[in-house]
C-alpha cells in the first residue's frame, strides 16, 4: 500500500471518528427522559362491572362483599345486618323481589335504591318498591343538588338524576336532601321497620374512576353508614335484571348479523340462474352490404373483369361439387358433364353450357351462364 493510500485511509477514520463524536455529543446534549402514564382499558371484572372500585374499596376496609349481576334471593339469602346497594332501575324488579326486599328491610336490612333514570314518563304506580315507601319518582328535568364537605371545594351533584317526593305523609323519614320548600328531595333515608331504605337519584358517583374524587368518597362512606360496623356483608347489584339473548342480539349482535346477511345475499345472487332480458331479435340484412357487393361486381363488369366474376362462381360451385360428389369432380370433359347431369336432373346441354366461359362482351351470355351455375349449385 503506498503512501497516499494509507493518508486516504487516516482522513476517512478520523472523519467517521468525528461524526460520530458529534453524534454522540448532539445526543446527550438534546436527550431528555420522560416518563409518560398510558390508561389501559380495563380488564377482567373491571370492565364489565361498574361497581368494582367500591369493591376493592370495601374489601380492603375489612368488609365482607358480594358484587353480581343479578339479586337473586333463592340463592343469595340476605342476612338483618346486611346492606344491598341496586344500580340498576328499581322497575326491573318483580313483585316478589320487591316484596322480599322489603320484608328484609323491615327485619334490619339496610337498602340503597336509586330512581328510575331520567328520559321516560312514569306514573304514579310505575316503580312498585317507591311505591311501597310512599315515594313517587318525578317527570321534571333533573336539577343539580350541591355537596360541600368539610376542608373541600364546593362540588354538586345529581345534574342527571330524577327527583322524588312523598305521598305518603305518614312516611317516616330520617333525612332528607334537596329543596325543602318545594318538597323535591335527590335523597332520603326512609325508615322500614328496624331497617332502613336509602332512595337516591342517581349512583353514578360509586362508578368507576368517580369514587376517587374526596366529595364522592365522603358521601359514599355516608351512604353506607347505617349497617357499616354490624359485620354484614354488602351485596353489589350491579345489574338487578339481565336483558334477554334477543334484546343483547337486536343491541349489540346486529354488527356481525348484517355483514353475515349481506354475505349470504351475494352468495345466493352469485348462485342464481340469470336468466337475463329477452334475446334480442336477429339484425335484418343490411342492405348497405348487399349494395356494396352488387357495386363491386358492377365495377368489375363495367371495365371487363367479367370473367374474375364468373370464375368465383365457377370456383364457388365446384367446391360445392367436390364436398358432394367427390367422384363427379374427379372426372374431366364430357364425363364430368355427364356424372353432373344425372346428380342434377338437367341435361347434359345445360350443364355444357353453364361450364363455360361466357363470351366475350356478350352482357346475355354472362347473365345466362351465371344463372346456370348457380342453379346447379343449388341441385347438388
């Protein structure tokens, strides 16, 4: 390797050495770590009930803790000491389960029940187990209830909640909250016996990541207080009726039924016979085509190519001739004419006559000749 290799090979070193130096250098000059939070979605339990951070929330307090879907009393007998928190509409529930329910509550069983949400118009005798407590639920347009806890910032509540009020003045009630004057109240604690029912307009502070705000967390404990330190267990009803397979399919299933239905309907088209429009009528002559011909074999005619024309009928009828009698077209002279005549039924005069040329310049005789060609052609 000469000198000025080994120089070439020094700079390029040195070069790269230098870039990445600068790299390295621009790197830890602009490099910044940061730590960013991604929410996943939730998984498990989480993601289909609502109720599962005040689960947690009550278990790691010490409490027993049974969140379903449904009430189920046969399965789930309830207990006086017992709390039972319903998300769902109080209308779902059947007149058994009300009547158990209430026959619970007046053994010391504590109930949390919320009004029907907001969006249909009830009647007087639409929710059986407000009924029963002398409550009706109101048609009105939800108005927001304000919350202030003690140390926090003022807060409201139940912007989308439906208030109540009381028929029944004989109801006892052991506290109220809304507007007193006009006897429209977000939530009451109804005394039932030796237990007590909680009707409030909306629940929807329990859910979710709602729980961790301080002003829910505080009405939450309120909320649960009655039979908190009796060692009941508190039954989550997140659900108190499961929609049928046909509602769940006619809400949700339509998303894989349509593009299956679309699916089968191009199949079935693909399958099907066509049958198609009627076949249209066969096109006439065209007679532009028929002129054309009868103008070409006028100009032939017209400057003496006469003989071109009746050679391509002569041509035209021995063809015919070789694919019908193969045995007559072999044959040459007055032979030929002869085995032609008896095929044809014309004599041997004609068919002499209709084999040769036309004369010359003689506009009959061409006539005459093509006319018996043709006419032999069409008898073989």
């Amino acid at each position: 390797m000469n000198r000025t290799a080994v120089v070439r090979t020094t700079l390029l070193a040195l070069l790269g050495a230098g870039l990445v130096a600068l790299f390295v250098w621009w790197w830890l000059r602009t490099f910044e770590r940061v730590t960013d939070t991604i929410d996943l979605p939730p998984r498990g339990e989480a993601a289909y009930n609502p109720l599962y951070p005040l689960k947690l929330a009550l278990a790691k307090s010490g409490r027993k803790v049974d969140a379903r879907q449904r009430l189920d009393l046969p399965d789930h007998p309830l207990k006086p000491a017992d709390t039972v928190l319903m998300l769902g509409d109080p209308r779902t529930l059947s007149i058994p389960e009300v009547d158990g329910l209430l026959a619970w509550v007046d053994g010391g069983g504590h109930l949390i029940v919320r009004t029907p949400p907001p969006g249909s118009t009830l009647g007087g005798e639409d929710v059986s187990l407000l009924s029963e407590l002398g409550i009706v639920a109101m048609d009105a347009d939800p108005v927001c209830q304000g919350l202030q806890v003690a140390k926090l910032e003022h807060h409201i509540e139940f912007c989308d909640g439906r208030r109540f009020y009381f028929h029944d003045e004989d109801a006892e009630v052991a506290a109220t909250w809304g507007d007193d004057e006009a006897a429209e109240y977000a939530y009451a604690r109804v005394i039932h016996g030796d237990g007590t029912v909680d009707v409030i307009a909306d629940l929807d502070f329990l859910q979710a990541d709602k729980l961790e705000d301080a002003q829910h967390a505080a009405l939450a404990r309120q909320l649960l207080q009655p039979n908190w330190a009796d060692g009941g267990t508190f039954h989550l009803i997140y659900s108190a009726n499961m929609p049928s397979l046909w509602d769940l399919v006619w809400q949700y299933g339509w998303r894989a039924i349509v593009p299956a239905l679309l699916a089968l309907l191009l199949w079935l088209w693909m399958r099907a016979e066509r049958l198609g429009p009627l076949r249209p009528a066969a096109p006439p002559d065209r007679r532009s085509l028929l002129e054309h011909v009868q103008a070409s074999g006028d100009h032939l005619y017209r400057y003496g190519r006469g003989g071109v024309l009746y050679a391509a009928v002569h041509d035209a009828f021995l063809r015919r001739l070789r694919q019908r009698d193969p045995y007559a077209a072999a044959l040459e002279g007055p032979a030929q004419i002869d085995a032609i005549a008896r095929r044809t039924g014309l004599s041997t005069v004609d068919v002499d006559a209709a084999l040769r040329y036309p004369r010359p310049g003689d506009a009959k005789d061409f006539v005459l000749r093509i006319a018996k060609l043709l006419q032999l052609r069409t008898r073989l």
